[in-house]
C-alpha cells in the first residue's frame, strides 16, 4: 500500500448518510485531521489519532495531513457533507500545486483519494421534497474567497436561467449582511410568489425545514447552519412537500414565466 | 407504521457508495419498483418483489407504487444516484399532484419519504479530484422534458456567471445532436483553453476519465453513460487531478476572465 491520504465527506451530520466506503476508509485509517466538530464526530474510535484545527486553517491543515501520509500513516481529511462541495478537497489540491519543492518531494508518493458524501443540498433537498429536480446552481454565499459582486452576478444570472438555487454559507457572524443581498437581489429578478426554503441542522435531532415566499422571506430565518433552496419559477407545494417538476414550460424570458401551477 | 413510499438513490454503480439508511431501507421493504438497471441491482434479495419499468414510463410506475404501499406494503421507488437529481422523486410528487379524487383519497396515508443519494457528478467530481470545488450549475441535457432553447440559454448564462457546469444525460441515440450543441455553446461563450471532463461509468469496473481542452472537445467523447464536467474559468490540472480552487479572482467581466493560473 502506497501512503495515502483519503479525503472525505462525512455528510450532514446523521450517521445513517455515511456510505459503506467511508465508513471502511475509517475503520482502517490511523490518523483524522479536520475543522474540530468534524472530528468530533469520531471521538471514541481507539485505533484513530485525531487532529483537529479551526476553521480558515485549511492550507496548514491540509500540508500536516500530507506530511504525516508521506510518512506511511493512512490519513482522512474530513469535511461534513461531501468533500468537494465547498470543502476540503480543492483545498487539498491548492495545497498540493502550492508546495515547494522539498514539500514536493516529499508528497508525490502520496494517493490523495476523493471519496464522496452526501451534500446539505442534497440532504434538505430530500427533506422538503424534490426542489432540486430540474437544473440548478449552487453558490457559496461567503465572501471570505470571492468579491461580493460576483456573488450578486451570479445570482442575478441563475435567476435569469430560472435554475434553481441551493445557497451555503448564507450568513454568518462576521457577515450579517450576506443574505440580505442575495435577497434583494432575487426580489429583482423574481416574482414575489417564489418559494424558499430554508433547511438548518439537516438530518440531525434538533433539524428545522421552513417554506415561504419570497415577499415573506427575511434575512434572519437563515444563519451559519442553514441550506437555503430558492425554487425556479416552476416549484410548487403538494401536501407538505416541495417540488420542481422535470418538465419545463417555455417562456419567452425566464424572468417573465407566470408560475401557472402555483 | 404507516404505508410507506420510500424513493431512494442506488447511486452510480458500486454498492460502497450507497448510504446505511438505504442499505437498511432495502433491508425491510417487501417491494421495489424502477428502471430495469436499477431494480436488477437489487437481484437476489429473497425478501423484495420487484417490479422493474421501462424509461419514460415514470408517472406509471410511480402510480403503481402508490397503489400498493396504500395497500400496506413497505414499497421503495428506486432510482440511480440521487433521487431528487433528475429522478423518480420529481415524478412521484407530479403523480401525487395529479391524482383523481380516487387517488387522492387512497394514496393520501402514505408515507412518502426521500432518502438521498450519492449523484453522479459528486462521484466524477471527486474521482477527478475537486472540479466542483466552487459555485458550479447541474443541467440536464435532455430535451424530451424542455425546449432545447433553454438548454442553450442555460449554457449561455451560466458560462456568464463563471460558473462550473455538471451535464446529465449529454446525449442519447434519439439526441446525437444534444451534445455537439453545448459544445457549440461554450465555444462562443469560454476561452479555448477551458478544461472538460468526460466521466463515463463512474465507480464500476468499466470507469473511464478523460480530461481535455474546449478546443479538442468532440461530441462523440459524450454517451449517454456520461456525466460532463466543464471547469469554470480558473479550473486548473494539478498532478493526475483536476480541481477548480475555493478562491475567485475577479473580473468585470467573467466571460472576459483570464485563466492566469492554467
């Protein structure tokens, strides 16, 4: 077995989410780096040395589990949901293509193996129904990485494509005022009928599921814990589930499409 | 226990991808409906009574499934990957939408759950290695459902918006052209240069990976056992991987965007 370091999703937060090779890839691994209450998760598993970090350390974290796979421990990088959907993955991969050339040699006998997880989308998606169920985006709302105005830009043309959107990280305490915006800028672009829903804590104890129209929706109902689902001009309700139907009428503009089954 | 209508994902093809609350939804259902590649997956289990369909007959097959878990069996609806992406669970919700009054009151005590799934453009994407690492959009190719004008117009605005793009369903023997479009699509809207991901049978034994430039893309790289992966403008190759980074450096235009990491 070559050193390896296996980057995993641990899904979004109920055990029953895992899959069968991610619960393989931890039963064998000696070592577990990731965010703390990621880790967390995997207290009490004797045969694992854990490593927890805080949040915004990724690169550092990222060059630690590398180091210790080149020294033939089988390592997991662990992220919630699934790796590659605004998680430690890319950041891994950041890392890798950053290194210098010690770190190079160092690292290129290492298997770096993407394993996948269940994503919150996904997860809320289920949950409320099938809003996801024709074409859609997804956007990170933070802008720790990005400038805001591309955040606005893409929302503004999602909203035009009529896709629907699946919006992470929509606030947090350093930004409050994050999905105020993003709000504002789907009341432009979009009737006041459209449905959002709001998914926090997704398939664990204490998890919430919420539906509004846009004329209802505030800032405050999402926070750090929260998948927001903005329907395309199509979902609607049927008993207590939400749902974007396969099928798409034509508009002319999709921001003009009259949401006719509504 | 109520009648139930559990709607599940299998997943792209290997059984350690499938979650433990799938595994235990098999495990205690007496029926399973579905596609007859998904229903055959789940061969040999004494216990189910499979009633497996052909394409395009959904509404059918999601009718029948109703009807029988009304009748107190313990039914599952089955679907590949995800359920919720470009699946039954859409289906069975249009079918509950357009039940008669008979239906309605026959079907309106089942329980009708959906159990989430690992979706074929996670299971490419972290095969390849993180090219969905960043805002991205999911678009069915497929115009049996929607005007093939919208797909276009999909294509257009999100190539726009920078976003990465995952396509399903990228062409089929009734579509050859389906796919040769989209290609047309980002060659007006993306630079030469941008990365595209060909990810056929993911996770069987079959799997194959192909990583090209949009200048060398050809339509005939794409069948319709195929997820697309088109990076956005700053997707890049490090090692064997490909990943598009957490970060986004801006440009007034995004079309506009120079690649300067490729």
């Amino acid at each position: 077995m070559p050193p390896q370091l296996l980057v995993l999703g641990l899904g979004p937060g109920d055990d029953a989410l895992l899959t069968q090779q991610v619960r393989d890839s931890i039963a064998s691994a000696s070592d577990a780096f990731g965010y703390f209450p990621y880790v967390e998760r995997l207290q009490g598993l004797e045969h694992l040395q854990l490593h927890a970090s805080d949040n915004r350390e990724e690169l550092e974290r990222a060059r630690n589990a590398l180091n210790l796979a080149a020294q033939g421990r089988k390592v997991l990088m662990l992220s919630s949901g699934d790796p590659g959907v605004f998680a430690m993955a890319s950041a891994v991969f950041e890392t890798l293509e950053q290194a210098s050339p010690e770190e190079h040699a160092r690292w290129q006998g290492v298997d770096v193996q993407v394993q996948p997880g269940i994503t919150a989308m996904l997860a809320a998606a289920a949950r409320l129904g099938a809003p996801l169920g024709h074409d859609f985006c997804t956007i990170n709302l933070s802008d720790n990485l990005k400038p805001a105005s591309i955040i606005e830009r893409r929302i503004r043309l999602a909203a035009q494509a009529d896709f629907a959107m699946a919006f992470y990280n929509p606030c947090s305490r350093s930004r409050p005022e994050g999905f105020s915006r993003a709000l504002q800028v789907l009341q432009q672009e979009c009737e006041p009928e459209r449905l959002i829903c709001f998914a926090r804590n997704v398939s664990r104890p204490d998890e919430t599921l919420r539906v509004v129209k846009l004329l209802d929706a505030r800032a405050d109902m999402a926070d750090m814990r929260t998948v927001v689902i903005v329907g395309n001009s199509q979902t609607r309700q049927v008993g207590k589930h939400v749902y974007t139907p396969r099928s798409y009428k034509a508009a002319s503009s999709a921001t003009s499409a009259v949401t006719d089954h509504a």
